[in-house]
C-alpha cells in the first residue's frame, strides 16, 4: 500500500519526500537485514561493510529501497542460494548493493525495469499486480541524489546497485557529516 501511494504522489508531480538524518549506513543495514530475515526465513541474507565515514539520508526511505530490492531477489534468485547486501563507502559516493544467483534477467527486459509494470501470474492470467517495487527504489535514490542501476548474467548473477554521493545537498545545505550550526557573535 504504501508503494502505491508513493507511486501516486510521484505520478502527480510531488516526488518520494524525504527526511535526510545522520545515518550509520552499515547499521541501518544490518538492522533492515535482521528485520528481512524474520519475513524471509530459509534465505540466507548476508551483509558486507566495506569502508566508513558519515552519511545523511532518510533511513525509512533506505529500509524501503533495501526491502523492495531484497524482496526482489528472495523471488527471483536461486531458492537454493542466498543474497548479499553489501554496504560502502567510497571517495566521493556511498553504495548499496544486492546481489542474488540465478537466471539472469532478458536484456530486453532492462531498459523498462524501473518503470512501473502489470505483472500477470503464470499460472492464472486473471491475477495482475502492479510492479512498482523497483520504480520506487528508483524514486528513492532520485530523491537523495542517487542512481540507481542493474547488471544481470548467468555467470555473474543480478546485482542491483544505488549509489548516493557522499555530500548530499539539501535545500541549499550541504551535509557531509552530522549538521551542527555555530554560532557567531
């Protein structure tokens, strides 16, 4: 439901609003994982933290983008094969990735992911759902600056990956580490 209001408000021009807070990016992580892996018990979901540093974004809005992108590949990786989060920080940009193993996506198939989709089931042409998962996860790292971008082979797996710069500029602020406004005299 709330993917879908989401959907709406960017359909009527107001965006995925966001509240940008110091985060602990492998932190928030972690925890989302902790929190995925009660909904999807039997998948191992692990985590790799790569590098440190400071770190402002919403941190609903991240859970969110994480879940949907996990979500993602719990459903269409290997059963038998795990997902791996990974969290970094590099020089001048912060990633998040999921990767998962299994049949790679149809290149043709790629151009469109991020957009919303009528998915029908395969086994009753008469159940649709509305694919919005990745359109959101789309609007999620628009609105902190971000891309987001997918890569997807046999031999390699699907990895879809957000990348946030590392100073993010929020109504004219630039935060690069936690706000602490000084005082003059």
């Amino acid at each position: 439901m709330a993917d879908l209001l989401d959907f709406t408000l960017t359909q009527v021009g107001r965006g995925i609003a966001v509240l940008p807070k110091p985060v602990d990016l492998h932190e928030l992580v972690a925890d989302c994982l902790d929190e995925l892996s009660l909904a999807f018990p039997g998948h191992e979901l692990t985590h790799l933290r790569y590098g440190q540093g400071g770190f402002t974004a919403d941190s609903d809005r991240l859970y969110q983008l994480i879940g949907n992108l996990v979500a993602n590949a719990v459903a269409y990786g290997a059963a038998d094969r795990g997902v791996t989060v990974s969290s970094r920080f590099e020089d001048r940009a912060v990633i998040i990735a999921v990767h998962n193993l299994g049949a790679p996506m149809p290149p043709e198939l790629l151009q469109d992911l991020f957009e919303p989709t009528i998915c029908d089931s395969h086994d009753n042409a008469e159940l649709s759902s509305v694919g919005l998962g990745l359109f959101i996860v789309r609007e999620i790292a628009r609105a902190h600056y971000g891309e987001v971008a997918v890569t997807s082979s046999l031999t390699s797996g699907t990895t879809f990956t957000a990348t946030f710069p590392r100073a993010l500029n929020y109504l004219g602020f630039t935060l690069t580490q936690p706000h602490r406004p000084s005082i003059t005299s």
